[in-house]
C-alpha cells in the first residue's frame, strides 16, 4: 500500500470514528500529516508504512507540539523492519505511542484500548495490583503460595501487587488462576512523554531569518514556541492561553498553500492562525489572516493584534 493510500485509510476511519480531520500536510518540512479532534480530544498523526522513518528529531517536534497545543502526538504505521506491528499492541519510538490501524480501528472506532505494550524484553501489560491483591486475599492465599503458583519469588508478586508491570504470559496465567481480567488498558491519549524544560527548543536554534517574528511577537505580549518542522514557525499564546500559529515570508504559491494548510489545522486544532507578509495582495488566506509586516511595527500589544487577526479571518 502506497503511503498516500494509508493517509486516506486512516483519514477516513477517523472520520467514520467521529472525528473532525484536518487537511493533509502535503508540504515540508512537516513533523505530523493530518490534526483530528472529537471532543476534548485533539491528534497529532503520523502516517507510516515502515515507522523506522520515524526519527528522534521529529518525535520530539511532535511532542513539542502535543504540548503547546493540548494535542496527543501518535504515530500509525504498518511494519518495522520487515516485521508487522502486532495488533492490539502499542509499541514507542521516541516518547511517541505507535500502533498499527487494526489498533486504531479498536480504539478510535469500537472503543476497545489496547491492553500490551512492547518494550525491551517482548510484551508487557498494566496489573491493576489492587484488583490482584483483593483476588489473592479473597482466596485466603499468602504472597507465597500465588508466588509458587507462578513459579516466581514472593517479592516479584508483591511488586506486582504494587503496580510493576508483567509480561503477557505472567498476566495470562494470573487470570487464568483468578478466572478474572486484572489488566489495566495502555493509556494511549496520556502516552507521551512528558516534555521538559531541556525538551523546549530554543530561538537560538531556529533559523535567523526567523528572529525578527518571534522579537515581534514577545514584544507584544506573546509567548512563543518556536517548532522546526511544522507547517508553522511558531504556536503563541498570550495572557488568556488563546493560541496563534504564525509564520512568514514573501507571499508565494508555497506561502498560499502553507497558509491554507495552517487555516485547517487551526479550525481542527481551535487556534487563530496568521501569516506575516512584506506585501499582501489580500486579508486572508480561507482563515489565515495575512498581516504586512509594516502594519505589525504599529501594534503595541497582544489584544490589539489579536484584534486584527480576529477581523481579518471573519471578514
């Protein structure tokens, strides 16, 4: 299956599932392919065949992103290696959840979680040791004899019973043994990695082209997040967290297609989204404002431009 085929598949499951997807981010650099939200619950997906093209710096741009914009970052692919993801099960390649679309279809559609999680050493699943503990006493046995049961150490089912993880053959025969489900759902929505302040990309790393938006907006009000590979130089927020992505250069076929891009994932992603050119031929691009540089240097604070980002995208 080509990969523009998978992004349709999975668009279209998503959409089946319930929720409202962006347009497709056909155009580089790109760290995600498409926003999708239902509800309270806003994505950021990437789309992969083999998900060993997805690499360490566009796992951390997506969870940059999953950050300044309350979005879940997800990767959904197909194989590693020559090896197809297992169903069902969630693997993570830097600090981003990865499933395959059957898990998808479970999870998106029929509302099923996943239960296993790879890491190293093979399959793992969440023991709820409460659940565990209650089963284990309800019978009347000591940490020792569900530890003979096991065939491990009495400390091994008392880690268990405190929350340590265990293999899927260890929880298959736990239930077996209890005639009961003691597993816990991988939480997918809340599987990345949480981002540090070491993790935060710094304006000295982006491109120096860029300075004079990013000393433009903090200078009236803003805070900005710089990102490197997404359709947008920039996610700002002011005082009132209401969120702007913003970028810039001469207004181009390239700078149309990028604004138009930002216009949908800003109506997915519920952000303002706003284009700083050297001339505009027009206001707006569907719901990108375009604003001329010139008209920024008159602009003392975040509420007037946010005023004229709000009355150039209703207009």
């Amino acid at each position: 299956m080509s990969r523009s085929a998978l992004v349709g598949n999975v668009t279209t499951m998503l959409e089946d599932a319930g929720f409202v997807v962006s347009d497709r981010c056909a155009i580089r650099p790109k760290s995600f392919d498409v926003a999708a939200r239902r509800g309270p619950d806003l994505l950021l997906l990437k789309i992969l065949g083999n998900i060993d093209a997805f690499d360490s710096q566009t796992g951390m741009e997506m969870r940059r992103l999953g950050t300044y914009l309350d979005a879940t970052p997800l990767v959904i692919g197909l194989r590693t290696r020559n090896q197809d993801l297992e169903p069902g099960v969630v693997y993570f390649r830097h600090g981003v959840p990865v499933f395959n679309p059957d898990t998808a279809v479970d999870l998106f559609v029929e509302g099923v979680p996943p239960l296993v999680y790879a890491a190293p050493g093979g399959l793992y699943v969440n023991i709820d040791g409460d659940v565990l503990k209650d089963e284990r006493k309800g019978r009347g046995w000591s940490l020792g004899q569900l530890a003979s049961e096991l065939g491990v150490s009495r400390r091994t089912v008392s880690k268990y019973e405190d929350g340590m993880n265990a293999s899927v053959e260890v929880a298959i025969e736990l239930e077996d043994l209890f005639e009961g489900e003691l597993t816990s759902p991988v939480e997918v929505f809340d599987g990345a990695d949480e981002l540090t302040e070491e993790d935060e990309l710094d304006e000295s790393e982006t491109e120096p082209e860029d300075e004079h938006m990013f000393t433009t907006l903090t200078r009236v009000g803003f805070t900005v997040h710089p990102t490197t590979r997404a359709p947008f130089k920039t996610v700002s927020e002011d005082d009132y967290e209401d969120r702007v992505l913003t970028s810039h250069s001469a207004f181009t076929r390239t700078a149309e297609k990028r604004a138009r891009i930002m216009s949908s994932i800003s109506r997915v992603a519920r952000t303002r989204s706003v284009y700083f050119v050297d001339e505009a031929r027009r206001e707006t691009v569907e719901d990108t404002a375009l604003v001329e540089r010139e008209e920024v240097e008159g602009i003392d604070d975040a509420d007037e431009l946010r005023k004229l980002i709000r009355e150039r995208a209703e207009a």
